[in-house]
C-alpha cells in the first residue's frame, strides 16, 4: 500500500487541478459560481467525489491495474452567465483536460532534469515524476472520450446538429453506468494501453 502512495497523491492533486481549471475558465468567461461556492481552491477536501476519487482509484491500485484515473467532484457551473452558453462550457469543459496536459508537461521537463542530475531509478522524485506523466497524459485522453459526462461531450456539443445535442443532454444523467459499463467491457483498457506505451516509451524513452 504504501508504494501505492505516489500515485494516489498525484491522482488527487491532479483531478483538484482539473477541477480548479473549470472553475477557473468559467470564472474567465463570466460566471462567479465556482468561486462563490468555495471550489476555486487546491484544497482537496471541497473537491472529493466519493467514488471517483476515492473508491475508484483504491479498487483499480488493490486490482493492480496499470491505469490510474479518477475525478473530483464537479464544480458548479451556470452556463446563462456566458454570452454563448454552449461555446462557453466547450471551452469550460476542455480547460480541465489542458490542465493535465500542461501538468504532464511539467512533469516530463522535470523528469528528463532529475535523470540528467543523476536521481536514481528507484528514487520517490523520480517515481513521482514519472506517475505524474503517466496519470495526467491519461486524465487527458479520458476525459476527452466524447461520452457523456466527460469533458469531451461537452466539447463537442457546439458542433453536432441539435438532435445528436438531444441525446448528449438526455444521456448525461445516466453517463457514469456507461462509463463503468464500457470499463467492465475492456473498452478503456484497449483505448489507454496505447496512450501508457506511448508514455512509456516516447515521452519518458523508458523502453
């Protein structure tokens, strides 16, 4: 459990940072309710979802499983304050994703640094590092899934013809039983596991 610690940590801190850049946009774009309600904070206690950042990345750590991902609770956004209400949540909606591609990004930076500095392979830097690219290149792409609620449906909304708009809207509701539902059916694994090679490999030049 406790080499598990690395990468619970990153995970938290990483879905908060998603989360806080939500808010964040949409504080931008007009609409004050996320700070309002106390949500535009890296304190981890306000962001907790109880089984996305909580039971779900335990179970997926205790199963062994190489994909850690997870998500905080959403925060509260109020689509009336933008002037374009849809394009105004596609932009909410991907600056979340963004901000674990800019972390990822840090993190690589600091990764090739630490080597080069001569941190050991086995160092807690280093692990940290290295579980920092790999947990926030993944909250990327999944959060980019377009399929409702992730950030990718919303993303795409401002794009489809209003009847596909229908059904993103009418789907939402019930969008985290699909997610467990295409898990349970290996769907994700056989999307990610390119995404860990490619981590892995390029990214990290790990072989």
């Amino acid at each position: 459990m406790l080499e598990a610690l690395p990468k619970i940590f990153v995970l938290i801190y990483s879905i908060v940072i998603h989360e806080y850049a939500h808010g964040w946009a949409a504080l931008r774009l007009g609409d004050p309710t996320a700070r309002n309600e106390g949500r535009l904070t890296f304190n981890i206690i306000p962001h907790v979802d109880l089984v996305g950042t909580i039971i779900l990345p335990l179970v997926l750590v205790f199963t062994g499983s190489p994909f850690l991902f997870g998500w905080a609770k959403p925060v509260p956004i109020r689509p009336a304050y933008f002037q374009k209400p849809r394009e105004g949540m596609a932009l909410v909606a991907i600056a979340g994703p963004i901000s674990n591609i800019i972390l990822a990004t840090i993190a690589i930076i600091l990764f090739h640094l630490a080597g080069m500095f001569g941190a050991g392979g086995n160092s807690v830097l280093l692990q940290a590092l290295f579980y920092a690219v790999l947990i926030n290149v993944i909250l990327a792409v999944f959060n980019m899934m377009p399929i409702p609620p992730l950030d990718g449906s919303r993303v795409i909304i401002p794009f489809v013809p209003p009847p596909v708009q229908r059904i993103y809207y009418q789907a939402e509701p019930y969008g985290f039983f699909l997610i467990f539902g295409l898990m349970y059916l290996g769907l994700f694994r056989v999307v990610l596991a390119p995404v860990y090679r490619f981590v892995v490999n390029v990214l990290l030049g790990l072989g």
